[in-house]
C-alpha cells in the first residue's frame, strides 16, 4: 500500500470488517475473531466443533493471504479487532513479532513440538507441517512427464503452462522463493543466481492466480497444467475431484510450520487461550489430518490416530535445509526485489 487511494481503500475496507464482526451479541456468547489463511471448508469445521466444545463462545473468522494478515494487524495495532492470527509460515509470524502484533502464550502441548517452530518469548506455535508440491492437471499431464524436481519447472516445454499464486500476497509462495534464493547464496554468495532462476521462471509463467480458489480453478481448466503450492491445499482440491497429482521435488522441499499466535491487546484473552488448547489437542490434530489433510505439528500423536496418508508424506518427502530466521529477515526485501524487478521480465530479451 504505497498511495493514499490504496490507504483510503484499505481504510474502508476495515470499517466495513469491523461493522461484520462487530455485529450484535444478542445471544450472550462472548465472541472470539481469528483471522486465518486457511481454507474455509476448515475453517467453518473448526468453528463448529470448538463452538460445541465452548458453548460460550462464538467463534468468527474472516480468511485472508498471511501478507494481508500482517497488514491489517499492523493497522489495527492501536486498536486490535481480532483475537488470534491462525495460519501461515513461521516467518511472516516472526515478522508479527518485530512488528509487535503478538503477544506470549504456553498451552500446554507447548513441549510436544520442535523448538524451531516455536516463536520468541512463545509469541507463536507451529500447529501443521506444510510441505510444498510440484502440483499437476492429472488429465493433460501425466506422472512420467511432470517435472520432479524444481528445475525441471523452467524447462522450454512448460513455457505458458505454469500457475502461480501470487507471492506477494502468500506466506507458502514467499517460502518457495526463500527456498530457491539460499540454494542460489549457498551455490554463489548472492541473491543473483535465485533471482535469475525466478526470471527463468517467470518466462515460464503464464499467470499469477489471486488466491488459491482462482489458482485451484485456472488449473482445472487448463489454463496451465503445472504450479507449484502447499501440498494440502492440492489434497484438498483433489478430494473435491479436481484432476490434481503432484511429486516431492526430489532434490528437496521446504517444509512450513504453520503457525498461531494470540494478537497483542486481544480483548478476549482467555477465550483465545482455549482456542489454542483445542487446535492442539491431540483429538484436533488426528481430525484435521483424516479430514482436511493437515499433517500434524505434534511429536507425540499415538500411531493409531495418524492416517497412512501422513505416514506416506513423512517417508517420501526430503526436507531441504532452510535459514529461517534468514528468510525472515530478508524476505520482504527480496520480495519487493521481485516484485519490481523480476516479474513480467522473463520473456524479455
């Protein structure tokens, strides 16, 4: 948001938020806002059983990219409308934190989950594992001839046919591109071989999708027949019966922690505290890992409540090395880098 009219724009797009949330409370329920990059058909899931769980409290979400969440909590800071941020990388939380839009917490599965998830002071948990796919169109691409490691995406048969979800707006696409620009610093010293390789991509590219409903249906259609995105967004799609595939880059992916955190000046702390216990219980990992493909940020979960599925993803995937708190630290300049120089000029001569 570099001009007035985008400031204007964003101001009456929070007044016209806050009169949704702030709406009557005439049945007594003390009301609990999240906002979330997740899905929706997860989303209203969650809303339910918790709300079944704590009759007492009703839940409101509003979904959004993790970028546009940052965003709106910086705005709100002096006067915060939700109560919890839940969703998005581990990264863009860490930025929450210099930002000073999150505030410590502890529930108790706070010892069930890898350290290097977990935010400064606690100021955010790692929920679900994320790992990023090259996805496919199972209809016009099949597995033999879809691209199996990142750099097979920029080969010359792909031009025109890749989707991307727009990366500015995304915290999974800022990873992909950490990924690809640290391989390019461990190999050069520099950011100039990732860039180049995003160039090369970029030429390949035939859109940026607004968000995950828009890349989902461009897929479907043809409009492209390869993208590369988080593997549970895929998942969630295919069970929808989009033709969708997808392979591990075998070279390695990045794996996102998927993170929540309760905002600074939350009016109703107690009740977002609960929220946190309950996403992380045990009974809420193995239910959004069977239902809606989430691979659970628990160590501890009991082998009879993780599915084969996730069984399968934890055996195939390869992790690649990733400095996060690097990514953190630079990846907003690098993407403003991108997104000023890099994209549109992959086709230039």
């Amino acid at each position: 948001m570099t001009s007035r009219g985008a400031l204007v724009r964003f101001a009456l797009e929070l007044l016209a938020v806050v009169a949704v949330l702030g709406g009557c409370y005439s049945d007594g329920r003390e009301p609990l806002t999240l906002y979330s990059p997740h899905d929706r058909t997860l989303l209203a899931a969650i809303e339910a059983r918790f709300e079944e769980a704590h009759p007492d409290i009703d839940l409101r979400w509003l979904d959004m990219g993790s970028q546009e969440i940052l965003d709106r909590l910086r705005f709100e800071n002096p006067n915060p409308v939700a109560d919890i941020w839940f969703g998005g990388p581990t990264t863009i939380f860490h930025r929450g934190v210099a930002e000073g839009v999150l505030e410590p917490s502890q529930p108790s599965w706070s010892d069930v989950v890898d350290s290097a998830g977990v935010g400064p002071d606690g100021k955010y948990w790692p929920v679900y594992r994320t790992p990023a796919v090259i996805a496919f169109n199972s209809n016009l691409v099949s597995p033999d001839s879809a691209p199996t490691d990142w750099d097979e995406v920029l080969e010359p048969r792909w031009h025109d046919q890749v989707i991307i979800r727009d990366p500015v707006a995304s915290g999974t696409m800022r990873a992909i591109w950490g990924l690809i620009i640290q391989r390019g610093i461990r190999e050069t010293g520099d950011t100039a071989a990732g860039m180049a390789w995003l160039r090369r991509l970029d030429g390949n590219t035939r859109t940026y999708a607004l968000n995950p409903a828009i890349l989902d249906q461009k897929l479907a259609r043809g409009e492209g027949t390869i993208t590369l995105w988080d593997l549970p967004d895929i998942l969630i799609a295919r069970s929808k019966g989009m033709p969708f595939s997808y392979h591990f880059p075998s070279s390695g992916t990045v794996v996102i922690d998927d993170a929540i955190g309760i905002v600074r000046g939350s009016k109703h702390r107690e009740a977002a505290e609960k929220f946190l216990e309950f996403v992380g219980s045990v009974e809420m990992q193995a239910y959004t890992a069977e239902h809606h493909w989430r691979v659970p940020a628990r160590t501890d979960m009991p082998i009879e409540r993780v599915p084969d599925w996730v069984v399968d993803v934890q055996r195939r995937m390869v992790v690649a090395p990733m400095d996060w708190p690097l990514l953190g630290e630079q990846g907003a300049a690098w993407m403003r880098y991108w997104d000023q120089r890099v994209r549109g000029s992959g086709g230039a001569p």
